[in-house]
C-alpha cells in the first residue's frame, strides 16, 4: 500500500530539548502537542537519512518561538505503522490523550482520519495537498473549522518542470509522465504540464497509476514508448516506490525529473518543487500561535513561497550529457 507524504517529514514531529521560552497562554502550563507520524524517527532517518534537514525543520521552527520540551510542552504520539488500517485506529487514541494541539506530516488520509476522530481538537497540517479540494477547509484564507496549516498545492511546478527538463535536454521531444490519478491535485498538474508541453514541441505520454500493483506493468509501459525522460509527480505512492523508480531509470538510462529532492539525491536528474524544510518550519508558527489561544478557524492555511532546484551532475555525467551552464548557475544545488 501507499506510504502517506509523511514519509518525507514524519520526523519532524519528533523533536529534541530547545533553549529559551516565551510566555505562552498560561504561563506555568506544560502543553501537549499530539503527533500523528508514521514511525519513530530513528527508525526514519536510517532509512533516510538525506532528509534530516526536513525532519528537524519543525523542531528549529518551534525552538524559534520559544518552545522547550519538557518545560513548556511535551510530546504524544502515535503511530500509523505505513498501514491504511491503523489511521483512524491511531487518530483516535491519540484524540483520546486530549491534546492541546495535534500535528500530522501524513498527508491527506492523516487529516482526513484525524478530522474523522475530532472536531474540536486544532490540527495543524505540515503538508497537505489541496485542503479546500480534501474539504479541511473552507477556504485557504479563512478555513473554519479546527484544521489549518501547510498546503504544498503549486500545480504549475510542473509546467516549470518540463521548461527545465528541455532546457537541459533540448532533443528531448517525448517525455513520459508518470503519476497517481488517485491522489488530489495531480490532474491539474498535469493539465499545467500537458499545457507546457504544446509550447515547447513535446509529446507527452501519460501513464497513470492508483496503487503500487500497477507499477511494474506501468514502467514496461514507460519503456515501450522509449521516452528521452521521464517526470514522475511526487505523492506519497510515488515516494514509498522511489528507490524502485531509480533503479528502473539507472538500468534504462533514463534522465528523470520529479518534484522532492530526495529523488535527485538518489540518482535522478534533477528536482524542482517546494522547499519542503521551509514549508515545515513556517507550520510551527501555526503551533505557536494555537498554544497562545488563537483558533485554526482565523489562521490561515499557507501555501509554498520557497522553491528548490536540484541538478545531479554525477547523474548526467552518466547520461553522457552536458547540462548548460547558464542552468547549472541556476539551480539551488548541483550534486557531484
């Protein structure tokens, strides 16, 4: 089963002892943040470990606005174990605890099994794709219920995407896109991408999956149209499938291009998206603010303002290709 985009931060939830507070709503008071995370970050990061940065973004986040465990606040957590029946099992033992505040970098199917158990607890989203579209809130401005948060939803990165891509690849006219027709959003990015693509003379082929069974069949169908790249839309199915998404490009000599970092790290061209560590740190202000006596109601969901470009120089190298330089120039980092 798909793995939620939890996968990418759950450790973040998970924080360490920070240096000095402010007063908070009731000075004296130790609060509870409940966390809703797909396992303990030590078991994460050794699986991961190229995403510390995002996992401790929540604990920096809330080190800046004073927050000091064990003092002024400590942790509940439950876990959902990556498996489908354990949400709302998990949402509603941790309702249980009566938290001051809940957290969840689980994506849509965390909210949605935490909104299920509560409607008066605030929950703070750390990614969510589309919470008006998942229907956690009214609107991004004024959300109205007990959730706010994080939305990742810029569906046009992935029309900047494919600008990328030919940029470093100017023959590249047939580009296979890979993605989740079950997970929100992801239609709309690729109406942006197939929009890009008229502009610039590229022939998309469209390959849809709805769980990880239809992988496999869907890369021998990537190889049969022997595309010059491949652009995967990260979600959290993608993302529990990604080193099997590398190792496919590595074998194929493939150029990919996808949105989370992580899949340049590992071997693929190049990234571009929402700085995911930025995204996390700024929902910590949510957090402070909760804890301070605002409502979620009146916090307004926000939406990505940082963005990443990642080149995998070694990766290219590989491919027996030159990337220009005025791009490489322009990239957050070039891996080599």
């Amino acid at each position: 089963m798909a793995q939620t985009l939890a996968g990418l931060v759950v450790a973040a939830s998970l924080l360490v002892a920070l240096p000095p507070a402010i007063e908070a709503q009731q000075p004296g008071k130790v609060y509870r943040i409940g966390v809703l995370a797909e396992e303990p970050a030590e078991t994460y990061e050794k699986r991961r470990p190229g995403l510390r940065p995002v996992s401790e973004a929540l604990r920096l986040g809330l080190r800046d606005h004073g927050w000091i465990e064990n003092q002024n606040f400590t942790f509940v957590r439950r876990y959902t174990e990556g498996r489908a029946e354990r949400y709302p099992i998990a949402a509603n033992e941790l309702v249980a605890l009566q938290p001051d505040v809940i957290v969840t970098s689980l994506g849509e199917p965390g909210i949605q099994a935490l909104k299920n158990a509560t409607q008066t607890i605030p929950i703070v989203m750390l990614i969510s794709a589309d919470p008006v579209g998942a229907g956690f809130a009214a609107s991004l401005a004024r959300p109205g219920g007990n959730i706010t948060g994080m939305s990742i939803l810029a569906p046009d990165t992935g029309a900047k995407r494919l600008e990328l891509l030919k940029e470093a690849i100017p023959h590249a006219t047939r580009v296979a896109v890979l993605w989740n027709e079950a997970y929100p959003t992801k239609a709309t990015e690729l109406r942006h991408t197939e929009a890009a693509a008229v502009r610039l003379k590229v022939r998309l082929h469209s390959i849809a999956i709805r769980n990880a069974a239809d992988l496999p069949n869907a890369l021998s169908v990537v190889t049969s149209h022997r595309p010059h790249a491949l652009v995967v839309f990260s979600d959290p199915l993608m993302l529990s499938k990604l080193e099997q998404i590398v190792e496919y490009v590595a074998v194929q000599r493939l150029p990919l291009v996808s949105e989370i970092r992580e899949f340049a790290d590992r071997g693929g061209l190049m990234t571009y998206g929402a700085n995911l560590a930025d995204l996390v740190r700024r929902a910590s202000g949510h957090v402070d603010k909760i804890l301070k006596g605002a409502k979620p109601a009146d916090l307004p969901v926000e939406q990505p303002t940082k963005f990443e470009f990642v080149i995998n120089l070694t990766t290219a190298k590989a491919l027996g290709l030159t990337v220009p330089r005025t791009l490489i120039l322009r990239a957050d980092e070039a891996i080599q």
